[in-house]
C-alpha cells in the first residue's frame, strides 16, 4: 500500500509503502483525527514506524494495492 502524507508547515511529504491495508491506514487516521489519539502511527514494509502528531496532518493520500509496472506500456 503506497501512502503519503502531507505536514503542516513542512514543504516536503512523507511518503512510504506499507503492508497494512487500506482500511487498517484509514482506521489509524480516522482514530487520530477524532481526538482518541494524539498521534499517527503508521508501519512501512520494512518495519519502520512513523508517528505524527495528529494536530500537524495536512492530508493523508492512501494508494491502491496494485503492483506499479516497470517498463513501457503502449
């Protein structure tokens, strides 16, 4: 699952791949957004985690699952 997400303030996104669903990313935020948690944590692919403080989300882009293609496509 591809996932960026955009930081107040801040020029740059964080973007990563995830193993996590798209519905257990959409929890997480849902969950920080309401209030219930203070930050986000989410898990990349390869074990490392991101927490951001939920009062600092700017926007939160969840990509599909499918697989990019390398090559040309015509």
């Amino acid at each position: 699952m591809d996932v960026r997400i955009g930081i107040q303030n801040s020029p740059r996104e964080l973007g990563f791949e995830s193993s996590q669903t798209a519905a257990e990313i959409q929890q997480a935020v849902e969950t920080a957004l309401s209030g219930q948690s203070a930050v986000l944590n989410l898990t990349d692919s390869k074990g490392n985690v991101y927490v951001v403080p939920a009062a600092a989300l700017a926007y939160i882009e969840i990509g599909s699952e499918e697989s990019r293609r390398i090559g040309f496509v015509g």
